[in-house]
C-alpha cells in the first residue's frame, strides 16, 4: 500500500508544475504574412488547422451565409481531390476532418498521426485555395443548407441569441447570422462564393496552428512549400478594415404561447477580446454560476442565483455568457422558464447583477477564481483545443498568452476590482432584451431598465 502510494504522489503533478512545464509556443510569420505557430509534445498524434479572419461579421446583406455555404463545400472536393476523393485522401490516413464558422473567424482543422503532419498541411492547402465550387455541389449543398436552416429554427437557444444580436447590433454586420438567410443560401451563386473567397481566404488574415508530436521547422517547411501560391497573396483592397458595429439597448419579442417553456436572454455591452476586463468579467460570471434541473446539489448549490432556482422552481436552466468580438462584446445571461416563472427569474437574475455590482464578497471571488483556474487547465486536455487555443490566440491577440499569465491575471482580482467593473459594464446601462415562447410575464422594457440600478439612500 505504501509503494502504491508513493507511486501515485510521484505520478501528479501541481498545478503550478502544470503551469510551468507546457511547453512554449513557437510563432513563425513567412513572408506572404502567413503566421505559423507549434506547441510541440511527446504525443503520437497532431492537430493541424488554419484559423482565418473571416465569418458572418465580414459579409454584407446580400452575401450573408456564404462563409458557411463555403464551410460546406470545402469538404467537398478540390481542383485536385474532385468529389468523394478528398474525404476518401483524409480517411486513408486514418484522419479526423471538421470546421467551423463564427461571427470572426473560420476555421479547418485535421487530426491525425504526427508522421502525417506533411501530408495533412498539403490537404489544408488544397482545400482553402483550390476548393473546386462545382455547380452540382454548390446546388446539393444549398439543399443540404435549406433543411438545416429549418431544423435550427426548433433550436429556441440559439434562435434566441441570433435575435440578441440582431436587436443589439442593429444596422450592423455583427446583426447577422452565421448561416445566412433562407433567401441568401437560395440566391448566392458560384462567382459570389469565389468572390468570397479570393477576399478572405488570404495568407495575413490566416494562422496556420499545430500540435501534438510535430517538429515547427518540419510545420515551417511545410508551410513555405504549401502556403506561397498566388491564391495566398495580399491584395491591398482586400482586407477593409472592420465597421464599428455600435451598441443598441433594445429588445425583440416573438411570442409563441403554444411552446412549453420561455427562453430569454438579457446582455449589457461588454468589452473586446484584448480588453483586460474580460478577466474580471469571467470571475462575475463565475460567480452568477450556471444550472440545469439535472444537477445535484439542490438548493445547497455555492451559487446563489441557483439556489434560489431550486428553492423556488425559477427555472429549468440558466447560464451567464461574456461574448467578445474584436471591439467589442455581450456580457449577459440567459434562462429557460415556465410561463409563469419568467417575473420572478428576471427579478432574481438582476437582483445578483445588482449584488456584483455593489457587495460581492471576497470569499465568492476566490470560488469564482479556482472555477476558472479549473477550466483554464481543461484546454490542456487534448492536441485539438490545445491547436484550436493557439490559433484562435494569434487572431484574437496577436500571440498566444502563456497560461501562467492567464493565471496570474485572474489571482490578481478581488472583490473590489469585481464590483468596480461590474458597475463599468452593468450598472445603470441599458440592456439588449431578446425573448421567445411564452413570454406574457416578461415585463415591460422600461420596467426592466429600471431593475438596472439600485435607489439607495
């Protein structure tokens, strides 16, 4: 029992060891403006993936949609690869292809065996600039588009949000959604795709991220080799810089008293990526904590607002958010409820945005500060977050931030720096109001500005 012992305590390391042992990120920027960066480690397997500058915030009314109908297509063959061949060169390496879309950014990603890593920057290559837009794929995937737009109209979350943005960027590119609208992906042709690419897909607004067991001078190579093609080229007129997309505290209501449950979601303007209040932010939110009906714990919960939930059937989940953009942001929260329980939630709710701004406590703070020291430590778990940090880092900041120093920002907080940020971003704003279902209960939108501040004497 005593050698088992030893053996564990051998086997863990601190979390300050954590900490201090990652290994250091290797950046390389070549000289079309590509930059290239590694996290180098002992793994047998690699994620390579290309973070580009680009999503639904760079489009305009009639373009919207056509980063994602693009995501859709890259998958779909290339100049080189045609049709099923492309997918069938990822599968013979016993790879893991996917991507995404944001508001920001898009990404391609590939996992696969470190000795493939080569063959894998090659295949990423290929697929941003030689993507083959053949029109029976182009007209298959607006299908495909069609019936996922349908189907995401039943994901009242995320019908919530998109309605967020709309009332709190209205006007503006950030109001867009990801996917487009029914009549964009109906409308967008093949020279609109094309067009799209040529203008985004360029070397300057792209990261090319790795990790896992891969050397970065083979990465670099490889990249040189891959990455310097004409179709990578800076074009002086094709990265305009970004529209200021402006603040409205504003709301929109689509009541439906045939659905079951309530979704409602309330933001104040929050900062940008680089903005060092985020850090603060995150804590508050920390605080707030997050419940659903299937947690356990009950009504001893450390989170106030969730112990109030189950005490008093408030709700059947809620969850804060702090959304950042380059400029800026939406810090907010947002609850399912039943019909009847939409008041007495949304009184709650401000009432702990009331308590942050005004008598957090520094035991709550130091909860708050282990909760994100646990989840800042999770991104570890894995060469895919691992890659998807540093690419998403290098766009969002400039440089990948060293994990000690996320640590020492976040030890640096206390309850006053909460409360003296909070009451920056919160107290006494006028928040962007979005609501669907059953929403009778939900207050007029002066009622609820007025919840925004506390009349003390």
């Amino acid at each position: 029992a005593a050698l088992l012992t030893l053996t564990r305590k051998r086997g863990a390391a601190t979390y300050a060891q954590t900490l201090q042992n990652i290994p250091e990120t290797q950046v390389t920027t070549l000289e079309n403006g590509l930059r290239v960066a590694s996290e180098e480690s002992n793994q047998p397997t690699c994620t390579v993936g290309l973070w580009i500058e680009a999503g639904s915030r760079y489009e305009d009314a009639k373009t919207n949609g056509a980063g994602f109908f693009m995501e859709h297509l890259a998958f779909k063959g290339t100049k080189k690869c045609p049709g099923s061949a492309f997918e069938k060169e990822v599968e013979s390496l016993g790879a893991h292809l996917n991507g995404y879309t944001s508001r920001e950014q898009t990404a391609f990603y590939i996992k696969a065996l470190s000795k493939d890593m080569p063959k894998v920057v090659e295949l990423l290559s290929d697929l941003v600039q030689n993507c083959a837009l053949e029109d029976s794929q182009i007209e298959k995937e607006r299908g495909v588009i069609l019936q996922e737009l349908k189907e995401m109209d039943s994901n009242l979350t995320a019908v919530t949000f998109d309605y967020l943005h709309a009332t709190a960027y209205q006007g503006t590119a950030l109001a867009h959604t990801i996917e487009g609208t029914t009549e964009n992906i109906k409308r967008l042709t093949r020279a609109d795709l094309a067009s799209y690419v040529d203008t985004h897909f360029k070397a300057p607004r792209m990261v090319l991220a790795a990790a896992g067991g891969i050397s970065h001078r083979e990465l670099v190579d490889a990249a040189k080799q891959h990455f310097t093609g004409a179709p990578f080229a800076y074009k002086g007129d094709s990265m305009s810089a970004l529209k200021r997309c402006r603040f409205t505290g504003s709301e929109i209501r689509a009541r439906d008293d045939a659905l079951p449950l309530a979704h409602i979601a309330l933001a104040v303007e929050g900062p940008g990526w680089a903005d060092p209040d985020n850090i603060v932010l995150n804590v508050a939110n920390a605080i707030i904590g997050r419940y659903d009906r299937t947690f356990g714990g009950g009504k001893n919960q450390s989170s106030r607002l969730a112990a109030l939930a189950v005490e008093h059937n408030l709700c059947h989940s809620f969850e804060p958010f702090n959304t950042s953009y380059s400029d800026t942001g939406l810090f907010g929260f947002h609850f399912v409820s039943d019909p009847l329980s939409v008041d007495d939630m949304m009184f709650c709710a401000q009432g702990e945005w009331m308590r942050l701004c005004t008598s957090t406590t520094e035991s709550e703070v130091t909860r708050a500060k282990n909760y994100l020291r646990n989840a800042m430590v999770a991104q570890l778990d894995g060469t895919t977050r691992v890659c998807e940090n540093i690419g998403s880092h290098l766009l969002h900041y400039g440089r990948r931030i060293p994990l000690e120093e996320w640590d020492a920002r976040i030890s640096a907080v206390d309850a006053r720096m909460v409360r003296d940020v909070c009451s920056k971003y919160i107290y006494d704003k006028c928040p962007a109001i979005a609501a669907v279902g059953p929403i009778e209960q939900l207050l007029d939108y002066n009622r609820i500005r007025s919840a925004m501040y506390w009349i003390r004497f």
